[in-house]
C-alpha cells in the first residue's frame, strides 16, 4: 500500500461521516454490516472447534464405556455358558431384552434430558447403568440374567440420542456430519480397547472368591460410575453456561444456532406435530424408524457374535489373543467413521454414500461365511467398517428435518423405535439358523436385511441447502 493510498478501515469511516447525503450513511452501515458478518463468522468458527475439543473428547468416552457394557457378553458368552448354565437361546434373549427396556424408557429419558439439562441426567444414567452392569457378576441362571439385562437397558436408555440432542444444542448443521463421525469412533475403540482388557480379565488368575468373567463385569460397570460423576462437573448444559468459551464466541454460537432453529420454526408452524401421536403419522420419521431398526439389527448380528465368530475361525476359546484379533474389524471401522462423513460433506452426496455403503456392507456380509480365516476376516472388517461408518451419515437427516422442540422427542423416538432391531438381530439369527439348520442361515439374513437398507436410504428425500429448510415433525 503507497502513502496515497487511503488505509480501508479509515476509508470506511470516512464513508460514513462525509456530508450529510442518505446515500454515503448507506454504504456505511453496509461496510459495517460486512465487517461485523466476518467478524462473526471466525468466531463462530472459533467457537466450533473449541466446543469439539471440549465436549467430544469426552462424550465419546462416555459412548465407549456404555458400548462396553452393553456389548461385552459377548466374550462372557462361554463362560455365562459354562459357569451360569446359559444356554444359547438364553443368552440370545437376554441379549436382546436390553432393548426392550431401553426402547421403552428412551423417550420419557430423552424429554428429561431436555428439561433437566445434560449435566444432571447425563451423570444419573451412567452411575446407574454402571451399578447395574456391575451387578451382572451375580447371574446364576435365566431369570437373573433376564433382569439385570432389562435393567440395564432401562438405566442406559436415553443416553445415545441425549447425546445426540446435546450434540445439536452446540454444533450447529453444518458441522454435525463430522461430529457425529467423531463420536461414533466410540463403537470401535469400545472393541479395540475392550476387546483384548475384556479378553485379558477372563484369562487372568481368579483373585478372590470371584471368576474371571465376574471381574470382568465389576471392572468394566466401575467405570461407567467413575465417569458418571465426573460427568457432572464437566458437561454444561448450553453455549450460554460455558465458562470456557470467551464472551464473543458464545454469542456467536448461540446466534448461529438460534438463526438455524428459527429458519426451520418458519417452515414448519403449519407442520408441528411435537407430539408422540402425530410424530408416530409422520411418514419422513417413519422412514428415519425403518432405516435404524434395520442398521441395529445389522450392528448387534455383528456386535453380539463377532468374539464367537473370531473364536470359530481362530479354533481357540475368547481369550486375550481372540480379543486381539476381534479388534481389528473395529479398527478399520474407526477410519471409516473418520473418513466417510469427510468424503460424503466434501462431495455433498451423503445419501448417496450412505446408501453405497451399506450395499458394499452387505456384499461382504454374504462373503464371510462362505470365506477363510484370512478373507473371512477381511470380509467381517469391510462390514463392520459399513456399518458403523454409515451411523453419523443416517443421523444428519433426522437432526436436520427436526427442530428443538420436536427433536428431544423425535430423535428419542428414532433410537428407541429402531433400538428394537437390536432385540430382533439375536433372535432372529437363533431361530433363522435352527429352521434352516445351518450356522450360517442367520448371518445371511442380515446380510438380506443390510441390502434392503441401502436401498431405503436411497429413497430418503433430501432438500438442497439453499432451499427452504426441511418440515418439523
């Protein structure tokens, strides 16, 4: 810049003062208008990342600990078997009571959560889900493992799409698909991590008058307690109650995000049903509901009988070293969650790759069985990756057609409604696999049910970001 040259920001204020003339006071507040617009716009980005390196660090250890203990009999499979005399049938209903429970109490905990805020209910369901998997050490038989496991899911339920809600209270549309993408590498590192712990606790020496795989549970539950109440002092409810978050960037966060909510309030006055009733006549949410009831049956058909299936391929009992190899599905699954939702916002196609994913999924889903040890391992990781890579991708389009006051209950409906395919996954393979009288049966009907899916979030109806905002149900 030479010395003739005006400096622009005085250029700027000498706009703004020179005559009197209505048009020279125009371009000024017009420039001011523009600076004030840049100016919120980095601190809004500002604000972003420093609630990401607040807040998901955190939620995804609370999601990794509550994957645990809702996953981890899967390698007390054998033992519950041999020591408790669960047969497995049993064991297949009582894996999949969990979400009967859970499904049942998800959305009166979800509306708590959005009354009472975060930080107190977020701290309750993880200290009594802790409790009650801890109390899994003491099953003796059927009944007892039938009731901790309802249980279970009634003190757990809520807490997945309460982060979710939690989730859209910060961030606002435009940085969720990443975000999602972060918190569910929980799933994963809850196989990588407890994995080989959970396969090292059943192969240690019994301490005490306890047996390996009761350790196992009062190890893993005692953790669920510990964060719990660590929960409580860390997690704020809202941008607005973040003491760590400067003044500027706060207030640029909540303007962002109350903008969001109000555009989507101004599309949907007419189409509001926040209701249970008339959510449960809304053929979008629907649509949402048949998408994750069928995505949680594919899940937990791998989820409760991975350990088993690395077992069988390896020929050797769950241990440490089946638990090691077990975790290599979930790793490829961790960059999966990272890279998709980058891919999918980078080339705006998050239907479409969704929808290509789980097509993919299913295709190495029938592989597996027919494979080796090697490809059958690879084919177990390809799936695996699908699907939990294709979850933060699936959860953009409920949290982007719902606004506030509906998606407490919406998204709550959502997870709870679609949690049941979790239920349904373990007694369908049972059952598929004695009518059929193959091993394999069950495997290859959830394959069937993975194809189907693909093809149902294909015909998910999504608006263009310039257009109008999507419909409130």
């Amino acid at each position: 810049m030479t010395p003739d040259q005006p400096h622009p920001t005085r250029f700027r204020a000498e706009v703004k003062v020179i005559s009197g003339h209505p048009g020279n006071a125009v371009v000024g507040n017009h420039l001011a208008s523009q600076d004030r617009a840049v100016s919120d716009d980095g601190a809004l980005g500002h604000a972003i990342s420093r609630a990401r390196r607040r807040l998901v660090p955190f939620l995804l250890l609370m999601y990794i600990i509550s994957f645990l203990d809702r996953a981890n009999i899967g390698f007390a499979k054998q033992a519950l078997e041999t020591h408790a005399g669960i047969s497995p049938r049993v064991y297949a209903l009582a894996a999949g009571l969990f979400f009967l429970s859970y499904a049942a109490f998800e959305l009166p905990s979800n509306l708590i959560l959005h009354l009472v805020g975060a930080r107190i209910w977020m701290a309750r369901i993880m200290v009594t889900w802790g409790l009650v998997s801890m109390a899994t050490m003491f099953v003796v038989g059927s009944r007892s493992f039938y009731t901790l496991r309802l249980l279970l899911g009634e003190a757990e339920a809520g807490f997945f799409p309460g982060v979710i809600l939690y989730l859209t209270y910060w961030f606002p549309n435009r940085a969720r698909a990443q975000i999602f993408g972060l918190f569910y590498f929980g799933a994963p590192l809850a196989f990588i991590f407890g994995g080989p712990i959970s396969g090292l606790l059943l192969q240690m020496n019994p301490v005490g008058n306890l047996q390996n795989w009761q350790w196992m549970f009062l190890v893993e539950g005692s953790l669920a307690v510990a964060v719990g109440i660590w929960s409580y002092s860390y997690l704020d409810n809202r941008p607005a109650d973040a003491n760590w978050l400067p003044s500027e960037e706060k207030n640029a966060l909540a303007n962002a995000l109350s903008n969001e909510e109000n555009r989507q309030h101004s599309h949907s006055r007419s189409h509001s049903p926040a209701k249970l009733l008339p959510m449960l006549r809304d053929s979008h949410l629907l649509h949402f509901v048949l998408i994750y009831f069928f995505l949680q049956m594919s899940v937990y058909g791998v989820v409760f009988y991975l350990p088993s299936e690395v077992s069988a391929l390896m020929h050797k009992p769950a241990g440490f070293e089946v638990g090691l190899v077990s975790a290599i599905p979930w790793i490829c699954a961790l960059a999966g969650a990272f890279w998709l939702p980058r891919l999918a916002d980078a080339l705006n196609q998050r239907r479409r790759i969704a929808a290509l994913t789980l097509a993919i999924a299913a295709c190495a889903s029938f592989l597996f069985p027919l494979a080796g040890p090697r490809t059958g391992l690879i084919a177990l990781s390809v799936a695996a990756t699908g699907l939990i890579a294709v979850q933060p991708l699936f959860w953009t389009f409920p949290t982007n057609y719902l606004s506030d006051r509906a998606a407490a209950g919406g998204l709550a409906m959502i997870n709870a409604l679609g949690a049941v395919g979790g239920f349904v996954a373990p007694n369908v393979k049972v059952w598929a696999d004695e009518h059929f009288g193959s091993q394999q049966a069950g495997l290859y009907l959830l394959a069937l049910v993975t194809i189907l899916n693909a093809g149902l979030i294909a015909l998910i109806r999504t608006q263009p970001r310039t257009q109008t905002a999507p419909k409130e149900v």
